[in-house]
C-alpha cells in the first residue's frame, strides 16, 4: 500500500513579503501568491488527483482553490484540515523574523530565523520559540508533532495507490522534510508554491522529491 501526496506550499502572503513570522496568524496572498498558486496548478496538470486536503488557514485554502481551478481535475474544494496547519509561534505571531531569532536565539549570536534553524535545526527551534515565549503558547516540537499525527492518520487511511494533493506551510514542510528525508535537505526553505512529493505507506513516509517548481521528467518514474 502506498499513498503520494503532492505538498505545496502556499502562495506567498504579505507577511512573507515583509519578513514577518505567520504561523497561525493569517494574511492575504499577494499578487505573486496569486500566481505561485495558478504557477503550482500548471505544473501539477499531469497528476490525475483523487483527493485534495488543505491547511485551515485561509492563505492555504486560497491556495488551494486557485490550484483546482487551474488544473484539469473533477474535485471542486480542497477539505481544510487543521492538523496540516503552521507552526505557532505564539507571543511571536507577526513580529518580524529577525526579531524573533534574535530574542529566541541570541545567545548563540544568530540574527536572522534561517541561521538559527542552520545552529539548532529545526526541532530545537520549536523548543526554544516556546521557552522564549512569556505566555507559553507556541508550540514546542512534541506538540508540533502531537497536533500533525491525525492528518498523517487520515492520509493513511485513504485507498491504497490514491494521488493527493495537499496545501500546507513551510515550516511544516520543512519539518516532515526533516524528519523524512535526507539529512541537511530541510536547511533550505520551500519556495512559495513548490511542490514537495511524499509517498506514504502503513509504516514509513519517503520523500520523492522536494521544494520542486515544476514536476521533472522521471519523477513520476
């Protein structure tokens, strides 16, 4: 039994544009995130989907409508889940990202989010959003994971051989990237609207490939 599911990444948004920290927090897709979203239809033209799940958060729901709509699939409407959510950051929702690291991770001299992730990777970074936060509400690593185990539950649970499509967020990505593939692979931050393949089965996820803009020759292989 397996399953592949093709992740994306949503649109840009004006918090991405301005550097801003998102998590749960929401924003509108900006014009490029209009087009990244049609970009990532085009490219997944070929993938005859059975299914389509999103993220709640509206950026990722817009995301993926603009997908179906540019892709010659039946399915209407992408079934938002909220296990597929972003990363919260808590007391850092929306405070800049520069910001955020410097006060989460200063003692180790970084200065921007992706240079702490290079330090600690991204597990601990969860660890110490958390222990940074004042009123203790983002997420650490085992909540993280404790929240995202369901939406893996019902990927499973669909018929075996089944195409997915799914909308999500780039630290979420990053962190199944982490987890599942290749060690160093998720230093490297999806782009908005690239296409990440998993193939899941009862006991193991594989990553095909990730952060892609188009789908290559042999990747269907």
């Amino acid at each position: 039994m397996a399953i592949d599911v093709y992740m994306v990444r949503h649109g840009q948004t004006y918090l991405n544009e301005f550097g801003k920290m998102q998590g749960w927090s929401d924003a509108p897709l900006t014009d490029q995130g209009w087009q990244d979203a049609k970009r990532a239809g085009e490219a997944l033209s070929e993938i005859d989907f059975d299914f389509a799940f999103t993220s709640d958060l509206k950026r990722a729901i817009d995301t993926a409508q603009t997908i179906l709509r540019n892709h010659p699939t039946k399915i209407q409407k992408a079934t938002p889940n909220s296990a597929f959510r972003e990363s919260f950051f808590g007391y850092f929702e929306g405070l800049h990202s520069g910001f955020t690291a410097t006060t989460i991770g200063g003692a180790l001299g970084v200065k921007t989010w992706e240079q702490l992730i290079e330090q600690v990777g991204i597990e601990k970074s969860r660890d110490l959003t958390k222990a940074a936060d004042p009123f203790k509400r983002a997420e650490d690593n085992r909540d993280f994971w404790e929240r995202l185990a369901p939406g893996f539950e019902t990927l499973r649970s669909l018929p075996d051989q089944s195409k997915v499509l799914l909308v999500s967020h780039g630290m979420t990505i990053r962190s199944i990237i982490s987890k599942y593939g290749q060690p160093g692979q998720a230093l490297i931050a999806p782009q908005n609207g690239a296409i990440t393949k998993l193939v899941i089965t009862p006991t193991d996820i594989k990553v095909a490939f990730y952060n892609q803009l188009t789908i290559l020759q042999g990747d269907e292989a």
